[in-house]
C-alpha cells in the first residue's frame, strides 16, 4: 500500500516509479495541478447527536438533538468532501497551495528547481522538494546535491518543516544538513500561523551553512578507518532502548548492523568509490543507506516517511554525530 496519493516529479523518477512526470521549469499552477494540490482543507464544526431518551432502554430513546463541540474541528478536503483530521480549534491550517507558492520566488529568481511534490495519506501530509543548486564533488566523482524540504500535516502528526537535506546522487542517500549547531531544521507548530517569508529569512542565514558541510563531508572522505573501529561504530549508532523488569537497557539492533557492515563492505551503491571506500564517508553513507532503502517498513513509502521525518531520520542524525567525532 502507497503512503503517497498523487504527486509530480521532474528529473528522475522517484523511488516507487509512480506520479506523473513533468518537463523542467514548469510554473507553480502546474505543479499544482500534476501534483494533485489543486484543492484546499477546509474546517467544519464538530457536531453530535445528543439521544433523548430518559432510561437505558434504547427503544426508548427519541431522534436525538444535534449539538455542537466548538473546542474541535473537522478538517476536510475540498475536492473530494474526505474527512482528515480533528483537531483543535486553535489548530492553524497550512494550505497545500502554500507548500508551493513558498518556492515561487525561490524557482524564479533563486535558481531553485523543484523536483518532487506531492500528496501523502489522502492529503494529511503534503511536501515539496526543491533543488538547491549547490553541489559538491568529493573525490572518485561522488556527487552530493543540496535539496530545501517543505512539509506540513493536519493531522498533528508533523509540524509545518524547512530544512535543508544533501542527497547523494549515486545512491540517492539523504542527509539533513545541520543549519546551526544543534538544530536541523525549521518548525512552525500548527499553534502558530505559517510565515512562509519570515522562515525563508530563518533559512537565509542558514545557506551558507552548505559551505560548513561541503568542508565536514570531504573531511570525512580523507577519513580513513580501521576495520576495527566499523563494528563499534554501528553499535553506537544502531541502539536503541527496550524497556524491561529492570528498567531500560540498551539493545543492539543486530540484523541492522549486519545490513549496514555489508553494505560498507562493497555492496552499498558507491561504496566502491574512492570518497568510500575504507573511509568515515563510506561508514556514514552504509547507515543512510540501510535506512533509506533497506530499513524494515510497511512499504517503500512509510521507510521514506520514516527517514525523512520519523525513527529513520534520526538514525541518520546519530550517524552524522558519531561520524563528526571521527574526524574531530
């Protein structure tokens, strides 16, 4: 089953092959339209229906009175009429015309090119992917490109997030890049009315924070490690907490480390090039890997939900702070 409803893509075809294919340097509207955003979330009042009766016995019970809930609203979409959510009344909604108008400036006088956007779980969470236009090549030709990430849900599941991810092109791996030290990304909780310009000025200090990781990567790619310290390395990275009689103990993922150890041995795509071969990039490179495209998941869908937002996605983070100390 596909998280993703309907989406459009320009370039190469994304990971499930599907979604309708556009020419580069299309307008916003058509964005719009192909990538199935061409409609609103609309919100309604809460309403049920009170039962009259006056005993337990429901063939006693009259029609009932309908009522209002005004703390919570159904928010809907407008095409279809399909409920999404409930949420508070307080509850600002993010538009899907939103996401896109966000990179309007951005694609027409940035040098920013738009390459997937779409719909997920029926329109409870929408996104944009734009190519920055920043690139690096590391050494054996590894190319990495910037890409700014936009997405939103109405369904309290994410908040409204900016943030700035490299993508590895031999291997389509994903990193989010840090835009200051302890903090990845832009969050606008649905508390708060989305400023599309006032998160374009927080990311604008943050462009020149490709120049910081362009210098780490190709430190990283220099890093040579020893076979003995590969092990240990994903063992920091691939634990996570169980809870027990006794309290909460640590576990080591074991068929994840053995997925992530054979992918840096040779079978991970690009692992044979010289910015991987025996080095920290390469090390780094088998964890995004394993959870991009190999990580148990329902579908191809909830694995890349999960590695861009999710347990996938802060796997990584753990991945790039471990490897950062290899280098330090």
């Amino acid at each position: 089953m596909h998280l993703v409803q309907t989406m459009a893509y320009a370039n190469e075809a994304p990971w499930h092959g599907l979604g309708n294919q556009l020419s580069p340097g299309q307008p916003i509207e058509v964005w719009a339209e192909r990538a199935g955003m061409d409609w609103r979330i609309e919100s309604a009042d809460v309403r049920f229906i009170a039962n009259e009766g006056k005993d337990g016995n429901d063939s006693n019970r009259g029609l009932g009175s309908i009522r209002a809930f005004p703390e919570q609203r159904v928010l809907y979409r407008s095409d279809t009429k399909m409920p999404l959510s409930v949420v508070s009344s307080r509850f600002q909604v993010v538009q899907p015309s939103e996401i896109l108008e966000f990179y309007r400036d951005l694609t027409e006088a940035g040098g920013f090119e738009l390459e997937t956007a779409g719909v997920l779980k029926e329109g409870r969470k929408l996104w944009a992917l734009a190519k920055t236009g920043q690139s690096a090549c590391l050494k054996g030709r590894d190319k990495v490109n910037g890409y700014l990430l936009l997405a939103t849900a109405c369904d309290g599941t994410l908040a409204t997030t900016a943030k700035f991810t490299a993508l590895r092109v031999t291997c389509s791996n994903s990193l989010e890049i840090a835009l200051r030290e302890g903090e990845g990304a832009i969050k606008v909780m649905h508390r708060s009315q989305f400023d599309a310009q006032a998160v374009k000025r927080q990311l604008g200090i943050a462009i020149s924070s490709w120049d910081g990781f362009m210098v780490r990567m190709k430190a990283l790619a220099d890093c040579k490690i020893k076979d003995g310290a590969v092990e240990g390395f994903l063992r920091r990275v691939l634990t996570y907490p169980v809870n027990s009689n006794e309290g909460v103990n640590l576990t080591v993922n074991d068929s994840a480390l053995k997925a992530a150890q054979e992918l840096y041995a040779g079978r991970g795509k690009g692992s044979e090039l010289a910015s991987a071969t025996g080095t920290a990039w390469g090390l780094l490179n088998s964890i995004t890997e394993y959870v991009d495209h190999h990580r148990r998941a329902r579908s191809d869908d909830h694995r890349r939900d999960a590695a861009w937002f999710g347990q996938g996605a802060a796997i990584k983070q753990k991945a790039w702070e471990e490897a950062l100390k290899l280098v330090a």
